[in-house]
C-alpha cells in the first residue's frame, strides 16, 4: 500500500486520507448512496429515507413551506 500511495503522489494525485479505506470492503457510502459490491446494488441509507418521508409528508399536507434543508447533513 505504501509503494501505490508514494506512486501515486508522485504522479501528482493527492489523497484525503480521512476519506480513503484502506480495508477492502463490500459496502461503502458514495455520494449518498451504498454501493454494495456483492449485492451489486445501489441502497439508499435509513437516514436518507427518513428525510424523504418528512419531506414526503409536509408536501402532501400542502405546507407552504417545505424546508430543502432536510437533504443536507
């Protein structure tokens, strides 16, 4: 690992190492989504489906103000 990262940055790529997983894994969130390799399926995350039924719900109740800031964080 130590010969692939040196190349790496030799080469010019920079790594945020407090986002790369150095252990290989079957599920990994990516852009807000699970990608699961052995399932080869993309999940939606349990947190992420709550926010769509909050949102879900205040649409149908026709509020009047439907908060987009339940999508960030």
């Amino acid at each position: 690992m130590y010969i692939v990262c040196t190349v790496l940055v030799n080469l010019g790529y920079f790594l945020g190492i407090s986002k790369c997983v150095l252990a290989p894994v079957t599920q990994i969130q990516y852009l807000g989504l699970i990608v699961d390799s052995i399932a080869q399926a993309f999940r939606i995350p349990d947190d992420k489906k709550i926010k769509f039924t909050q949102l879900r719900e205040q649409m149908l109740l026709r509020e009047f103000i439907v908060s987009i800031n339940l999508f960030r964080g």
